[in-house]
C-alpha cells in the first residue's frame, strides 16, 4: 500500500515538475509584446532609412564618412559584452548563484553605461561642427534613430539596476523578473547591431 503511495507520489511530482522544464517561456508576456512592438516600430525606420538612401545614395554616402567608425566600433563591443554578463548572471540566477549573478549583472551594467558616454564623445564634436539633425536627411535619421535607441539603453539601465536590487535584497530572487530584464538588453543590443551596419558600414 506504501509503495503504490510513494509511487503516486513521485508521479503527481513529476508531472509538476515537467512544465518547469519543458516549453519554458523566459520573462514576463508583457515583455514579449513590447519587445515585439519596438522592433516593429523601428523596422518601419530602418525600411524608411533605406528607401530616402537609396533615392540620395550620394548624398548618404558622404554624410557618412562624417560618423566616427572607431567609436561606433567600440560602443559595439561594449553592448554585446554586456549582453553577454546579462546572459551569464541571469543562468547563474536560475542555478542559485546569487551572488555570482549579482557581480555579473553589475559588471554588465558598468560596460551598459559606458555606452551614452561614448555616444557624447561621438555626437559632442559633430554638433559643434555643425553637424546637427538639421544639416541635412542623413543626419536627421542618425540622430533620431541612435537618439531614440540611447533612451532605450538609458531605459534599460535603470531596469539593470532594479534587476541587481532583486538579486540583492531577496532570499529568494524573482527569476522570471531577472528574465525579463535580460530580454530587455538583449533587444537593445540588437537594435544597435542593426543601426551600427545600417549607419557606420553599410557603403
């Protein structure tokens, strides 16, 4: 009698267990619907940007010997740097490494806000040449779009930190949260990868 007991038991345990391992979705649904509506938002910018460059590709060409590669080239690092402490503390997260996914997750908010101070060094000397969003179409999608994609990175900060919060203050840290946030900079290095090649390489 015990033994069909316990064997009724491991059964109703295992087919608790399963959903947690099988067909699991990271972070909040919310989340994902957000994530989804930004990229379509800024896939309509991207497909814009390449029609008005394809009608003055001349004029495109020129205004983008103006950006500053090695900047764009170094900014592009630290973003998938970050992710990749993002993507190693969140794992370490759901092991139970507390404190190794806090140290993780500080050092990827270090090299994340190394990003908008690059992006002063690059954008201060264009505008005092200048070289405003007003100088001409290239620049008013260069400066709207990498504009826009800083508000996420500075967005994404402040999510870091209540991330690092959680993994502080709690025993038991809230790994779908952690989740959420890791989802968040990862779409914010994504962004960039798309509007580093779309402004700095392609030719």
């Amino acid at each position: 009698m015990s033994i069909s007991a316990d064997t009724a038991l491991a059964a109703s345990d295992i087919g608790e267990r399963k959903p947690l391992t099988s067909g699991h979705l990271p972070g909040e649904s919310s989340m994902w619907f957000f994530i989804i509506g930004d990229l379509l938002i800024f896939g309509v910018y991207f497909i814009s940007y390449m029609i008005y460059r394809g009608q003055n590709q001349e004029l495109f060409l020129q205004s983008q010997q103006h950006l500053n590669q090695g900047v764009g080239a170094i900014n592009t690092i630290v973003l998938l740097t970050s992710s990749l402490f993002v993507a190693l503390g969140t794992q370490a997260a759901r092991d139970g490494k507390k404190s190794d996914a806090y140290r993780l997750w500080a050092l990827a908010l270090a090299l994340g806000a190394a990003f908008p101070l690059l992006k002063m060094i690059e954008w201060i000397p264009k505008i005092g040449a200048g070289l405003t969003a007003g100088k001409n179409l290239f620049f008013t999608y260069y400066y709207m779009m990498t504009g826009l994609h800083l508000c996420h990175v500075l967005l994404g900060l402040v999510i870091m930190g209540f991330v690092m919060r959680n993994l502080r203050a709690s025993t038991q840290p809230n790994i779908k949260f952690v989740e959420t946030g890791a989802m968040y900079w990862h779409m914010v290095d994504l962004l960039w990868l798309v509007l580093f090649a779309l402004f700095y390489l392609m030719r």
